[in-house]
C-alpha cells in the first residue's frame, strides 16, 4: 500500500468513524497519513492501518476509557486530537470530564506572562509555507523556546499553544497564536495535551509547523504568550503542570518594547466534600506573609562565557551596589526582590587572565512573591534563620543539644529538634514545622567494636561488618552524619592524608591541631564514608573522594536492634520522641517566640519581604460517618475508638476453612506451651466458627535450623494434603524464620504460622493470643474473617508497593494485591523483583493482568472499575508514575477486546510532615477516627485530602496523605474519602482501623517477607491466599 496516496473509501458511505491518534493530526483533505488505531462502530469494515479518512459529516471522535456526553458543538473526547469538520471541535485529553463550554469561554481567561500589542502582530506577520505532515516530517526540537527563536516556543508536558477561543467560535485576534485569518478548519494536533480549560494532558504539543497543508494567507505572530490557566471541571481530575507553566519563560529573548507583566495566579482546583460532620482541628503550619510585591527573575549571561560557578558567584558579588544585597542566584537565574531595567550591562575583569567580561541582565519573569519558583530560597532564608535562633543542623533537620535527654541506664541520649519547610498550599505559603528527635547512643563506634570483640574474637571483623555497613554515625566535633560504607583495617589513625592546601598531616595532628581533641586508641582501624554523587548547578556530575573518620570519635545514631526488642526501654524512649499534641504545639510556639523575640532572624527574613505568623492554623474539617462491620450472620457500628476485638471473637468469621489435616512443630523444651496451645485452640474455635482436627505433634531434638528445614520436609513428603505448617520457636532467630519461610512459601508451598514461645509463655493472656493465631491461620489457609459495605459493584481495588533492602546487595521488591470478588474479601497477590532503588514499577502489567484473569476467573466477567492505591511515592516521582506506571495500565486493558474499565489511580503517602490536632476548650489533642481534611493544606496541583482512619493512642495525630492523580470513574472527592475510609477496616491481622487502606498494608506485607526473607518470588500456587500475613 502506498503510504502517499490516499486509499479508495467508495465502498464506505461517509466513513462514520476515526482512528485514535497519538497527537497526528487529522486531515480533512490531501494525504494526510497518520499511524492510527480504528475504534470502530458496529458494522463498520477496518480501512487498514495508519490511514486517516476525509470526512462529510460532523463526527464525534470518542476514545478509550472517555466518560462522552453527545453535544450540538460535536467535541471529540480523544486523547489531544482536534478533529477537522465544518464546525471547530475541541480535543479533550483522557480522564476528565467536559463540562459545558459556553459559560466559561464568555470571556478571555487571564494569562500568565508577556502579552504583545496587538499592533504588533500585524507588523511582525509573514507567510509561512507549512509542510503536509506525513510519515517524513522532520520532528521540531524541543529545545526552541530557550530564548534563541522568539518566533518559536516549546512547551512542556502537558501545556498548549496559546490559542484561545473566544466563545469557540473564532480565534481572538488580541490573543490569537495563529493571526487573524486563521480558516476554522484549521486544526493541531496537541500530542496528549488538550485545549485550555477542558483538563489538561501529557505530551508536547506538536508546533505550528504540524499543521497539515498551507495556510494561506496565515499568519504567526513572532510574540509568545505562556499557556492561559482555567478552572478546571469540578470532577475531572485534571491537573496542569506547574513546573511547566511556571518555567516556560524560564529564559526567554524578552523583546525590549514588551512590558512584563505579573504572572496570574491559578484559581484551586474543587476538592472539598461534603459528607460528615463539621469539626475544628488545628495543623502544624504557620502563615507567612509577603510584604514584597513580586519578585523579579532575570537571566543573566556572560561573554565571553565564564566555565567556573565560583567565578560567576565572585563577579556577581563585585556588583551588589547595582544588584542590591538580597540576591538568589544559581549561576545563570538571577532572583531579586527589586526591579531592574529591562536590561542591565556589567562589566568585570576575570582575575585569571584580566580579561573583560561582559555580563548582561536581562529581566524575564514578574513572579508573584509565593511563586513555586521563589520556595527553594525562602527554605535556605530559614534554615539561616534557625542557625541564628542556636540551632544545630544535622542531617536535614535542626537540633538543639544543649535541650539533650539523657537516657543513662539504656545509654542513649535524645535530641529534640524540628523539620521545617516552607511550602505552597492551596491556603497559600505556609511554614510546616515538625517536631523531630534525634536519638544518639553514648556508646562510640570504637566501644561497639569492643564489646564486639569480647563477644566473638575469632569471627570479629565478619561481625564488625555485620553490624556497622550501612549504620549511620555522627561526629560531634562538627555535629555531621555519615553513612559507613567500609572499614579500612589497614589504616588507622596514625596514617597521613592530604589537606586541601597540599600539606600532609595525620589524623592524630589534624584533629588535635583543628578541634583540640586528642585521639587515645593508636591501632584502631578507620571508618570509610563514600559521599553520594551530587550534580551542582550547570548539570556537572562531582563526585567528592572517600571520606575516612576514626571509630574513636564517631558515634552511634538510631536505636540499637537489642533495644528495640526490650519493651521496658522502647516505652521509656517513646515517652520522650511521642510527643503529645499539647507538647508537640508547645514546642512549635517555643520556637515561633525564639524567631520573632532575635533580631537577626527578623532582619533577615524582612530582607525578602517575609513575615511569619505566631498562631498554629485552625481550620474546618469533617468527621466522615463510622463504618459497620459485617460478619457471617451479625453486623454492628464500630465504636469512637474503631476497634471490634471483642465482636469478631465473640461471632462467627464470614467464611472458615475446617482444618483437617495440620502439624505443629516444636523443640523439647517448649512440649509444655505446645499442649497448652492447642488445647486453648480447641476452646476458642467455636465461637470464630473454625472447625479444627487434631494435629500431627512433631516434638524436636533442638532448635537449630535444620532440624525444623529436615522435619516439615519429610512431613509435607509423608502427607500430601497437608493444609497448614506451625512452628513454635524458642528464640526470635531471623535465620530460622528465613528458613522455615522459605521452605514453606518458595520450595514446597504451603500456608505456615511462626509462633514465638514468649508469646504464649503467659497463661493469663494465652485465650486472647490464640484466638488472634486463629483468626490469622485461618485467613492464611482462605477463609473470610470481616466487611464492609462497598456501595460499588463490580470494583476491583489494588494495593501496591515496595520494599528497599537495605543491605543493598538485593534488589527492591514491589508487592501487588488485588481484589477478586465484589465483598472484598478474596485477593489475589503477586511479587515483582527489581533492580536497587528502582522505585517505578515495571512488572506494573504483569500483575494487573494476572489478577483480571483471576477476577474473571471467579466472577465469570471483568471489573467494571478499578481502583488503584500506590504507596511509597514521594511528591518528587508523581508525574514519573503519571507517565509512566498509569499508562502501562491502561494497555494492560487492551489485551481484552473490547474492555474498558474506569480507571482511578490514588498515591498513598504515610511519611509526610503534616499533623493534626483536635482543637477543643483552648487546647490542642489528638483528631478522632474519620478526620479528613480536603482544602488548604493540601496541594494546588491535583485533587487530594488528607485522612486520619486510626485512633491515636500516644503522640499527636498523623494523618495519611492521598493524591488522586487519575479518575475516569468519576468519582467525587466524597466517594474518594469514603472509599479510602473503608479500606482502611479491612486488615484482617487486626481487629481495628489502620493508617493505610488495607490492599496497601497488604502489599507491604507480601513485599516486606520476599525481600527481607525469601529473597525471591513466592510460589504461585499461594496467589489467591494471605500466607504473607
């Protein structure tokens, strides 16, 4: 088939239907070929592929998974496509929902930047001869717009050409990116972006260039605008790219006749609901206030060039008379809280050579003074400011020693301190001050190897290496944390290393002559810390050499593995790092009065117009209505404190497995509790409704790990139908546990229980632990302890994410769990093993089309939705999962002809800075189950809420983050809230709600045993059971 001509359609009436492009456009006449994908309409014949049709009548182009309202107007819901007819139609890009155009196209949406003279327009227009676009287009380069064409612009992802219709009729001419005699058949293909106001999409935009045929007489103005921002539709998830936006212009060619105007600023995008009762709670931000009008960024550039950031940063400081003494600049971007003319020319002479270099500023942005673009150097005024108020700064956060609890029996010490940042919310800039701790062991790195020593001489370095790689230390004398990554047994500190100026000096002189610290232990060996590598501005890899530090002097950070298994010391230390949110709002005005009554912190926060305020936030949020739980044949309201460990004791589970064939494996010393155990298993079984035989009882010689490995072997080899494995064990040993766990979930799988004898070692608490081991074998072996209602049918919902070893030598594993049934009671996992710090997942398609083929499988049909819950995304990584982990998805889809599922894509964040408080007669406490909180804080760029599901029984309220970054369901910020609400009552290895929805927990769970234990992927056959609980 020749790709140039036209292929003969006489035999298709009109030719009803269009193929998906993927930002081709589409031509009304010539041979405009385009690489399509047909949806056709029953009864229609395939025309073959990559071929576009020309068109007689007007069509509505639907995609995949678009929600479509027919419409007089005729708008295409196709990915960024806008399709050519009689009338203009508008492209929608996918997961959004289209509201009417009429009442928001009345008038010209405000823009964001330099506007032109329409005269102008008129004066700078030529005719433009504009290439067919056919499979040979030479592709525009995407790095115009960098100040070198100012004819041209690139666009980032998701952003448009700045074409706005006024009404949709014509195109504007004060505005018009195409000239006044723009015909309106004319039509551009946008990649995946879509028109202004009607959501907006991924891709780059394809340039004026891609129009298809010639535009006669056209006209394109040498004037670029930045993209015009909208309110968004009250459903869609839409979400414009700020970086984008706000970087467009970055550094532009200003035309010095146009005049700068200040950037407009988004209106929020909808996401407050409605459902619940009204509550006062009360966060740990603080407002600031700018006093500055804007902020100016200018692009500053030198000839001839100057290579060096230290030489740029010297001849920048030899100007400050001119420049003013509050500055930002990064080498190239100049930000300063005054305005300069359009352009300024300075001269310095480069002290190397003496040669005269030219450096021309030159003005490009207007920012508002809470631009995203002004955030970084507001965080580095604050941490100046927290230098001046006596704070230390270790690590990230500021500390502050002379405050320290000692801790003298466990010889620990615990520093408090804070985490602040400044941040733009949808209430505006806020500063978020966390109050952190900072525990640190008396004990040094050499005392450690000592006590080591004593321990086991023969394998001490093996065990040196066990215990120090990868712990992280601090040095006191400058107050430094450092990761170990080696220990040099040959050197030690009686060794030179070269300074900076080229001097030799050991590390006995160095830290003798610098710190005044004499070093007592001559043969110790060293510590080596191998810094990340670090870009600096301008892109340049560094890589700083190894650092080496002497065990004498470096001491221990974090909780030792000894402690964190002794209750008594974990209660003594959590009493000082939980703080309650009395003390945690105490500690955060403490430092609120140390900034405003130090006259060096207010001075140099005036100087870039900042203003902190002295009150905690207090705002509006809701209490969503409690859930009920259901059971086989009872059902009842979860208390204020969302727990039911009585009821779903007390009545049967929804579904028990009767457990006829099972074992129990135990050393000689633990017959006693062994006996003890399975008789209270007989007790407590009746009432959960599980029906238990007796078991085959294994007594072993020891506890060593082959002979547990060597007897469940020959068991499971003895009796084929073996239902479930349980092993009693004397000590927590992870070796053992690794062994048992993998025998049982990688070799010869089969549902196991690790029990701890310590654990039903106390006759008094021995009813409650067994009925807790039976309700957990039971949902291990299949069966179905609790609900509750989900409102939608045919839903599936998916938990995924990933656990990082630490030791590094393995990879990360991601875990996915997935529901197959409409009560949410069966799931189906799987596990994918990755390459190390490989956060984005791409086994993603693997999993999703497994678990459909299981859900199918049991239902006899697909689900209808399907919602996704991704945790362990940190903000920087969301539009990397936008892109890439969402749309491998969405082609899971295409393996089923026909399928097309709602899709909705929620990230789950658990580690964030943000926290809560009940605010109640003048004091501050912990938030009740149910808190949600969806305005203000939260981010301006998508549509997200915060949520508290569980009850807090120490420390201050942490609430869950979510981000919704994908919604064709159309699910409203109400559905979102409940549906999240829900899901976290689901974790079945607690009678309670959790922090996270359970799919979630689940997936960390699964993740958590491969990684740490299995080190590889779980046999297949235990997919559609929990045995990872």
């Amino acid at each position: 088939m020749d790709a140039n001509k036209p292929p003969d359609h006489s035999g298709v009436p009109g030719v009803p239907w269009l193929g998906r492009s993927r930002g081709l456009p589409l031509s009304t006449e010539g041979s405009g070929v385009g690489r399509a994908r047909g949806f056709l309409k029953p009864g229609d014949t395939p025309q073959g592929r990559g071929v576009t049709l020309p068109l007689t009548e007007h069509v509505v182009g639907r995609a995949r998974r678009m929600w479509m309202q027919p419409m007089d107007e005729g708008l295409g819901h196709a990915q960024g496509l806008l399709f050519p007819a009689a009338e203009p139609k508008v492209g929608l890009s996918r997961g959004t929902i289209l509201p009417r155009p009429e009442s928001q196209y009345t008038h010209t949406p405000p823009c964001e930047a330099t506007m032109r003279d329409p005269s102008e327009d008129i004066q700078t227009t030529k005719e433009v001869d504009m290439p067919t676009h056919g499979q040979g287009s030479t592709l525009v380069s995407m790095f115009r717009g960098m100040g070198i064409e100012p004819a041209v612009g690139s666009w980032g992802r998701g952003t448009l050409p700045n074409r706005v219709l006024n009404g949709l009729g014509k195109p504007d001419r004060t505005h018009g990116f195409l000239g006044q005699d723009l015909s309106p058949q004319m039509m551009t293909g946008l990649g995946r972006a879509a028109m202004p106001q009607l959501g907006i999409g991924r891709g780059f935009p394809v340039l004026p260039s891609f129009l298809l045929g010639g535009v006669h007489p056209g006209s394109v103005t040498s004037a670029l605008q930045a993209p015009c921002h909208s309110k968004p539709s009250d459903t869609g998830d839409v979400r414009p790219d700020s970086a984008s936006q706000q970087t467009l212009e970055l550094s532009a060619v200003v035309p010095e006749k146009s005049k700068l105007k200040l950037e407009a600023v988004r209106e929020p995008l909808n996401k407050a609901g409605k459902k619940g009762a009204p509550v006062t709670i009360g966060s740990n931000h603080i407002s600031i206030h700018c006093k500055n009008e804007a902020v100016y960024q200018y692009h500053v550039t030198f000839t001839p060039n100057v290579e060096s950031i230290a030489m740029r940063f010297g001849m920048m400081k030899d100007h400050r008379s001119t420049t003013g003494d509050v500055v930002a600049f990064d080498g190239s971007i100049l930000y300063l809280p005054v305005e300069m003319n359009d352009v300024v020319v300075l001269k310095s002479l480069r002290r190397t050579d003496n040669e005269e270099i030219k450096i021309k500023i030159q003005m490009t942005k207007i920012l508002p003074p809470y631009s995203d673009l002004c955030i970084p150097f507001y965080n580095v005024v604050l941490r100046r400011v927290m230098k001046m108020v006596g704070l230390k700064l270790v690590g990230r956060n500021h500390y502050d020693p002379e405050s320290a609890v000692i801790l003298g029996k466990h010889r620990l010490q615990v520093w408090p301190g804070y985490s602040t940042a400044v941040k733009r919310t949808d209430g505006g800039l806020y500063l978020c001050v966390d109050v952190t701790h900072k525990v640190l062991r008396n004990d040094s790195v050499l005392d450690v190897m000592n006590l080591l020593y004593q321990q086991s001489k023969e394998n001490f370095k093996d065990e040196c290496t066990k215990e120090l790689i990868g712990s992280i230390v601090i040095t006191r004398y400058n107050n430094r944390t450092y990761r170990i990554d080696a220990i040099e047994w040959s050197k030690s500190p009686k060794d030179t290393f070269t300074l900076m100026d080229g001097t030799n000096t050991t590390f006995v002189d160095y830290y003798s002559k610098n710190y005044g610290i004499v070093i007592k232990e001559m043969d110790q060996p060293l510590l080596m810390h191998r810094p990340k590598e670090r870009s600096k501005p301008g892109g340049k890899q560094i890589i700083t050499g190894e650092i080496l530090l002497v065990p004498e002097l470096s001491f221990m950070t974090g909780i030792p593995e000894k402690i964190r298994k002794d209750f008594r010391c974990m209660k003594d230390l959590t009493m000082h790092i939980n703080v309650s949110g009395e003390q945690h709002t105490h500690s955060i005005k403490q430092l609120l009065k140390n900034i405003a009554t130090n006259p060096e912190s207010k001075k140099e926060l005036s100087r870039w117009g900042l203003e902190v305020g002295s009150e905690i936030l207090l705002v509006k949020g809701r209490i969503l209505p409690l859930e009920t739980i259901c059971l086989q044949s009872s059902s009842f309201a979860t208390n204020s404190d969302v727990s039911w460990s009585r009821e779903v004791v007390r009545d049967a589970s929804i579904s028990s497995i009767p457990l006829n064939i099972w074992a129990i494996f135990y050393p000689r010393r633990c017959v006693e509790q062994a006996d003890e155990l399975v008789s209270t298993f007989n007790k407590v079984a009746g009432p959960i409704g599980v029906r238990l035989a007796r078991p085959i009882r294994v007594e072993l010689r020891d506890d060593h790990t082959q002979s547990y490995v060597k007897a469940i072997h020959s068991q499971l080899a003895s009796e084929p139908n073996m239902q479930l494995v349980v092993c009693i064990m004397a000590s927590n040993r992870d070796d053992l546990y690794s062994a048992i766990k993998k025998l049982c979930c990688v070799k010869s799988p089969i549902p196991s229980q690790a029990i701890n004898v310590r654990t039903i070692s106390q006759q008094q608490k021995l009813k409650s632990v067994a009925q807790k081991i039976l309700l957990q074998m039971n949902s291990k072996l299949g069966g179905e302890l609790w609900t509750v209602s989900i409102p939608l049918k045919q839903l599936m919902v998916v938990g995924v994410d990933v656990h990082h070893d630490t030791s590094k030598t393995h990879q990360s594993v991601m875990g996915f769990v997935a529901s197959v049934n409409s009560s949410l009671t069966r799931w189906y996992s799987r596990v994918i093993f990755q390459t190390p710090t490989e956060e984005l997942i791409n086994g993603f398609r693997v999993c999703l089309l497994a678990a459909l083929q299981k859900y199918h499988e049991v239902n006899h049909n697909l689900p209808e939705k399907i919602v996704v819950y991704r945790d362990g995304v940190s903000d920087g990584q969301l539009s990397m999962v936008e892109q890439y982990e969402i749309p491998q998805l969405i082609k899971c889809f295409e393996t089923f002809p026909g399928y097309e599922p709602k899709l909705v894509f929620i990230v789950v964040q658990k580690r964030i800075s943000t926290t809560l408080y009940s605010w109640a007669a003048n004091t501050f406490g912990s938030p009740p189950p149910g808190t949600v909180l969806d305005h203000t804080l939260t981010q301006k760029d998508w549509v997200d809420f915060y949520l508290m599901a569980h009850h807090i029984h120490q420390g201050c309220g942490l609430p869950t983050h979510y981000i919704s970054l994908y919604n064709t369901a159309n699910l409203t910020p109400d559905h979102l809230q409940r549906l999240t609400f829900k899901m976290c009552h689901l974790y079945w290895n607690f009678p309670g709600a959790i922090r996270v929805p359970a799919p979630c927990k689940y997936a960390h769970k699964l993740a958590f045993l491969s990684g740490q234990y299995l080190h590889s992927e779980p046999a297949i056959q235990l997919s559609d059971k929990l045995f990872f609980l």
